[in-house]
C-alpha cells in the first residue's frame, strides 16, 4: 500500500497563479489594439490582424474562464486535502484514547 502525500501548500500556489493569469487574460487590452492600419501597411495584413484581434478576443474569453475554474478547483482540492488530514488525525488521536483507556491496542 502506497501512502498518499498532497503538497497542499503547492496547489494553492498554483491556484495563485492561475488566478494571476484569469486576471491578465481579462483585464488587458487586445494586442492587436496596438497598431494602427499605416503601421500594419497592406490591406491583406489589416484584415488578417482584424480577424486575428476578433478570434482572440472569442478564444481569449474562453481560456480565461477554464483557467479560472482550473485555479477554482486546485483551491478547492487543497481545502479537502487539508479536511481529510485533519479529519483522519482526529480520528487516530480518539483511537489512541480508547487504547489507552482500554489497557492497550485492540486485538
């Protein structure tokens, strides 16, 4: 039997930075914003830039909100990480006072 170990300190902060990333995937401006129509030049380049900036803006929302519910559920893992734990001590400490008020471990 393998004894299972959760680096719980770990997966909040990656929950941490995955709530860094929702943050500037939502909060900053389209790349394509940047540039005007004299600097991009050819006519083909403007509308390959348009549609990019529009499909980015779609695909951008969309990431964003998987990489919030993925720092969600790291979150959350962590939480059940540390219950189960502290759930399971609880549990060996009252075992450990029945042995010892019994007159030993039981057989």
């Amino acid at each position: 039997m393998s004894d299972l170990k959760a680096d719980t300190k770990r997966i909040r902060e990656c929950s941490r930075a995955l709530q860094r990333i929702y943050d500037s995937f939502t909060s900053r401006a389209n790349p394509a914003d940047d540039f005007s129509a004299a600097e991009l030049g050819n006519k083909h380049v403007v509308d390959a830039f348009d549609e990019f900036a529009g499909n980015w803006k779609i695909h951008r929302k969309d990431l964003a909100e998987k990489i919030r519910t993925l720092g969600v559920i790291t979150a959350e893992a962590a939480k059940s990480y540390d219950a189960v734990d502290a759930q399971l001590a609880e549990a060996l400490r009252r075992q450990d006072v029945r042995a010892g008020r019994d007159g030993g471990p039981p057989k």
